[in-house]
C-alpha cells in the first residue's frame, strides 16, 4: 500500500504537482518503518512508544495541533505547551487504537476506509487531502483481496496499522481545527462526530486498557480479548466478523445523526 502512495507521491513531486502536503510522508513513513522493524524483529514496546511519540511531535510541527475543546469540559483555546502535549497523547492513541484492532482480516483497513469515507463525505467541501484519500483507497484494494485469500495471504501487520493510524490521526486534528466544516444538515459537535466515525477502535481501546490495568498487566501486552476476537470465536469467519463491526459502525453514525440532527 504505502510503496503504491509512495511511487505516485514522487512521481507527481517531481514534475512540481502538488497533489496533497507531501510533508505528511515524514512522520508517515517513520511509523511505518518501526512497524516494519516490529514485524520482522519484535520492538520493545517502550520503544515503539518514543518512535511513535516522535512521529507525533513532527506531525505538530506541521501545522496539525489540537488548541481547541470546543468547550468539551468548558475547555476552549489551550495553551501552546499543553496544547502540544494533549495532541501528543491524542495521536499516540489513535495509532495505538488501530494497532490493536488489526488481529483479524480487514479489519484495521475496513475501519480506517469507513472514518476516511466519513471524513470525505461529511465535509462541507473538499478537503485538502481528497487526493490522498484517494490513494489509500485505490490501493487497498489490492490488500482486501489477499488479505482474505486463504492462501498466499498479505497481512497488514504493524507497518500498515501504524501508517494508517497515523493518517487516521493527522486527519482527526484536521477534522477538530477550524479549516474542516461539517455540511450543515448533519453538523453536530466535532468531537461527537469524530466518535461516531472512529467509535469502535475508541471504545474497544478504552475496554481493553481498562481490563489489562485491573488485571494488573501492561496495556501493551497482546491478548485474545478484544472485541473482535470474542465476535470472531462466534462467527468462526473473518469475513462475517469484520463485516458485522464495520455495518454496527455505520449503524452507530446514523444513530448519532438521528439523536443529534433529527429528533
């Protein structure tokens, strides 16, 4: 996927066409490579956890902070220094969310496609990454069809999920900063609609954190209980549970839509 991104990236830079803010691949490609290194040799958590706190640090040096609540716990305009660190904490976890959801086919991909989608298709107008989106769309394309082949199968795994929760992440801060309006007729709170787009990493991230922690044991550490493993021992099929959470997803927007919009 992202050597696909990364040969259209070059080829439109060099011939000066600025399809999105090729900046971006920086802190992208920096993810990718300590997942790709996690692949194959196993990095210690606490390392991966600097790596990704660098990737984070470049992403706010690139313009994308959270400086605004929006009035979420009658917060609004923070401070540079805290305003830098919560964006810190945020990105860390949003590429964290999706590292964790990426343990059964298509699933991780499904989930970003469906908030990109949401992104794209709720907005007002279209967004300076348009062109990207597409990209990461096009190319998934490819990695759907052996990602569920029974055999000869390309795996996501840690340099595709961190990638991706890195764009799912830049995309996030653009989504709570004042350039990215939501169309009228479905505008509710931003941090409510970025809920609703990206509810279930959030709220399978938060259980399992929750559970790790009172079973005294790092959040860190692997296991066989997170939501789609416990759907997946009913299911029996990768397919059948990855399509089930991504329908209950959809489901979830349109009913923050309806309560929020229409009742």
């Amino acid at each position: 996927m992202f050597l696909s991104i990364l040969i259209v990236s070059i080829y439109y830079y060099l011939n000066q066409i600025d399809i999105y803010d090729y900046s971006l691949i920086i802190p992208l490609l920096l993810l990718l490579i300590v997942g790709l290194y996690d692949d194959v040799y196993r990095m210690d958590f606490k390392l991966k956890f600097i790596f990704q706190i660098i990737a984070a640090k470049i992403i706010i040096d690139n313009g994308f902070i959270i400086d605004n609540l929006h009035g979420v716990l009658w917060i609004y305009e923070m401070n540079r220094v805290f305003a830098q660190l919560f964006t810190i904490f945020i990105i860390v976890a949003i590429i964290n969310s999706i590292n964790f959801i990426d343990g059964i086919d298509g699933l991780a991909l499904s989930v970003v496609l469906v908030f990109l989608g949401g992104f794209e298709i709720f907005s007002s107008s279209l967004t300076p990454f348009i062109n990207f989106t597409f990209l990461i769309f096009s190319s998934s394309i490819i990695l759907f069809y052996f990602n569920f082949k029974k055999k000869k199968k390309i795996f996501l795994g840690d340099s595709g999920s961190l990638f991706l929760g890195g764009v799912v992440s830049i995309y996030t801060i653009y989504i709570l900063s004042q350039e990215y309006a939501i169309i009228p007729k479905y505008d509710i709170h931003k941090i409510l609609f970025v809920i609703s787009i990206l509810s279930f990493p959030i709220f399978d991230m938060i259980r399992i954190v929750f559970i790790r922690i009172k079973n005294k044991k790092s959040p860190f550490e692997a296991d066989k209980k997170h939501l789609h493993h416990l759907i997946l021992n009913k299911t029996k099929s990768h397919f059948s549970t990855t399509f089930f959470i991504i329908l209950v997803n959809i489901i979830i927007i349109f009913i923050f839509q309806l309560m929020l919009n229409f009742l």
